[in-house]
C-alpha cells in the first residue's frame, strides 16, 4: 500500500479515545476524556425530538438555520455586548472542531505562520500543518500558565497569519486576563494578523474571573473568529453543534472551507440549540456554579491525597502535579499506572504539548461527572496512594 498522508503519519490514536479505551477495558473511572456523565437539559432534547418527528430534516443551508444563526447573535449580544449580524456573522458548524478546521483552512496559505500557545488542544496542530502552517509556540508553565510577554512578542512575525487560542484554555483551565488579552490584541492588529478563539469553556469561568472574547477588545471584531460550541454549554458532547462568529468578510471566507468540509449540519439538532442558546441567564448561573462545586470537590479530594494541583479558573479539568506524591516516573506512565490499578483514569498533560522539553509530571482530571462518582473516584485513588504508602 502506498503511504499515508505525511501529516496523519506522524501522529497516532488520540490520547482522549486510547485512555478512554483503556477505562473501559480496566472499568475504571473515566476522568481521561472531557465530557460529563449527565446528559444536558431535557426540554433541549424535547426540542430536539420535536424537530426531528415534525421535519424537514433535509439539508439546511450551509451558512446554518436562520433561527440558530439569529440565536447565537442574540447570545453574543446579551453576554458581551457584541454587535452581530446573524445572517451576515454566523456559521454554524458541525461541532467546534469542523469550525477551527474551517477557520484554519480557509485563511490559511502553505508557510504562513500560526502562533499558539502550549500546552494546546490536540486538533490545532495537525490542521494547520494540513494546510502547510507554520506554527510557532508560546509555551505556558504550570502551576500558573503566564504569558511570558517577550516570548510572545517574539513568536509574531511579518509572516503570521494568525493567532489561535483557547480562553477558558484546556488543559490548564486557565482564563486569560484582560492585560493578556490586550497584548495578544495590540499583537494580531501590529502584524495585521487574524485571531481565532476557541472560546468552548465560555461559560465555565469560576469565582470572580470572567470571560473577554478577545472580539470585544478595540479593533479587534473586524479580525476575529469566535469560536464556540452546544457540546459544553448543553452538556451535550455528542452533538457536535458548533458556531463561528466573525466580520462579514472573514465569516465568507471561513464558509468556503466549510461548504467542503461538512457543508451543514444536523437541522433538528441545530432548532434544539437555537432554543437553548435564549435560555435565561439563570440556565448559564447554575451551569458555571454547579461545574465550580465539582471544581472544588476533586480538588479538594485530590490536596488531601497529597496532589499539588495547578490554578484552575475555568473548563472541565484540574492538573495535579504527580512528583507531589512521589511519583517519579512520566505523567503517561503515572497515567496508565492509576486506570489500571486504582480504577481511575487521567490524561497526561504533555500529550498537550509539541516542542521539545515538555514538562512530564502533571495529568489532568475531568470533574464534569456527579458528585457521588467524583468521590468514589477520590476513594480510589486514596486507597491505592495508602496501598503505596
Ligand atoms: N476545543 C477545545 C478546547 C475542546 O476542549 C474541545 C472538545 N471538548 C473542542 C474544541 C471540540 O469541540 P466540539 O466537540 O464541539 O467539536
Ligand atoms: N475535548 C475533550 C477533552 O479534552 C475531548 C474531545 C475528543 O475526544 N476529541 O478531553
């Protein structure tokens, strides 16, 4: 057989499906993969089922249903004041994932130059390398993942396309900040650059911290995507509901990709997300409170185990920090090691990083799961740790 593509070839399995194969074949608990263990609203789902039964449930236009594009407009408006145009600044997408790969494939020309920042969600890379991208890393540290400034200026260049990043940021849970936001925004507009902003964990930000599309910032809105999806806000993973939110120009170019890609998405999925998204805001309070008592629960379960655990502002996951209980070897082994003897699995942390030198003692737990199987998961890991002595 002749060979595959020379960017697939290089990576393997995802780290997502390979822990969550190996929790299912050791029946551990699964705090690998990001998803909850609650499906989302059951009127959303009614909406759904609705939809479906009465139809059409044939090919929506490309762009997306009018009702869902006017719904996200009407949310991004409600939420951060942001002027959108449903019919001319949405696209709705088959998940966030088909978006970015739509963003990125659409804006972006063989040895352009894409800057990230490490640890990064495990998509970015190969896409942009698909579309022949350079990247250029900013690498975070954990236990607080700043922003070295000066490594950032220095990853801008006459040559960067774009930026893509991710706030409320998976895997560090980290919540940009205002100041950060306004460096990347005086970066992107000083290098006439596009920003692309996976904003999925939007409405998961804990305590005081808030959420600022980075769109919002001076002069930004006419070079930014926003990128979000119905799979966190809706606890409904499996959907695969996305939206962009973008300048008329840009939102075009973003479709072009996506008329290739997947062309359109689910309708009845789509009527069900547009139904959620004018849910009132007491709907996104008890979201983001009851994602921060699970917050606390593992992290408290975690501290008194003994786990260092690194700042976490928002998302679905917490990093420990292994070499705080003694382990020594790698966050993959350590990973592996909890699945299959104490019944828990995590993710490695590094898995998220592409440059050399990665740091190799954190693994990140998911808490979006019900209080009772957070605990047995604590119980778990406890015991095996007492085993250990
Ligand atoms: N971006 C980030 C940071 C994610 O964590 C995820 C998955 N949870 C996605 C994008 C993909 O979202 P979707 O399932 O809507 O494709
Ligand atoms: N976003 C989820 C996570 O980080 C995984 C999604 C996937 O499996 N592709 O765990």
């Amino acid at each position: 057989m002749k060979h595959t593509s020379n960017v697939l070839g290089a990576y393997g399995t995802t780290i997502f499906e390979v822990m969550s194969q190996l929790a299912v074949q050791h029946q551990a608990i699964n705090l690998g993969q990001g998803f909850p263990d609650q499906d989302g609203p059951e009127d959303i789902r009614a909406a759904a089922a609705k939809a479906l039964l009465d139809g059409p449930n044939q090919y929506p236009s490309m762009m997306g249903i009018p009702e869902l594009r006017q719904a996200v407009a009407d949310h991004d408006r409600r939420f951060y004041g942001l002027d959108v145009d449903g019919p001319t600044n949405v696209l709705v997408t088959s998940g966030a994932t088909e978006a970015l790969a739509a963003c990125i494939l659409g804006l972006v020309n063989p040895g352009d130059e894409v800057v990230l920042f490490e640890p990064l969600y495990d998509c970015y890379l190969p896409i942009i390398q698909l579309a022949g991208g350079i990247p250029r890393f900013v690498r975070l540290d954990p236990p607080n993942w700043e922003i070295d400034p000066d490594k950032l200026r220095a990853a801008f260049s006459k040559r960067t396309k774009m930026i893509l990043m991710n706030s409320p940021m998976n895997p560090t849970g980290k919540v940009f900040t205002r100041e950060e936001l306004e460096l990347i925004a005086e970066l992107t507009r000083q290098h006439d650059s596009y920003a692309i902003c996976d904003e999925v964990y939007e409405h998961i930000v804990f305590g005081e911290r808030e959420h600022i599309p980075l769109m919002t910032l001076p002069g930004m809105f006419e070079r930014t995507a926003r990128v979000a999806s119905a799979g966190k806000t809706f606890s409904l993973t499996g959907w695969k509901i996305g939206y962009v939110t973008a300048p008329t120009e840009m939102t075009a170019r973003i479709a072009k990709a996506h008329q290739f890609l997947t062309f359109t998405t689910a309708p009845d999925l789509q009527k069900a997300v547009a139904y959620g998204l004018n849910k009132e805001d007491g709907f996104y309070l008890d979201l983001k409170q009851s994602m921060q008592a699970k917050r606390d629960l593992l992290r408290e379960g975690l501290r008194g185990i003994g786990f260092k655990t690194a700042d976490c502002d928002g998302t679905y996951f917490i990093n420990a920090d292994i070499s705080s209980v003694g382990f020594t070897g790698s966050d993959e082994e350590f990973c592996r090691l909890i699945t299959t003897e104490a019944g828990v699995a995590a993710v490695p942390v590094s898995a998220f990083y592409q440059s050399e030198g990665a740091r190799r003692n954190f693994a990140r737990f998911c808490f979006c799961k019900r209080p009772e199987v957070l605990r047995a998961a604590i119980d778990k890991l406890q015991d095996f740790f007492a085993r250990k002595g």
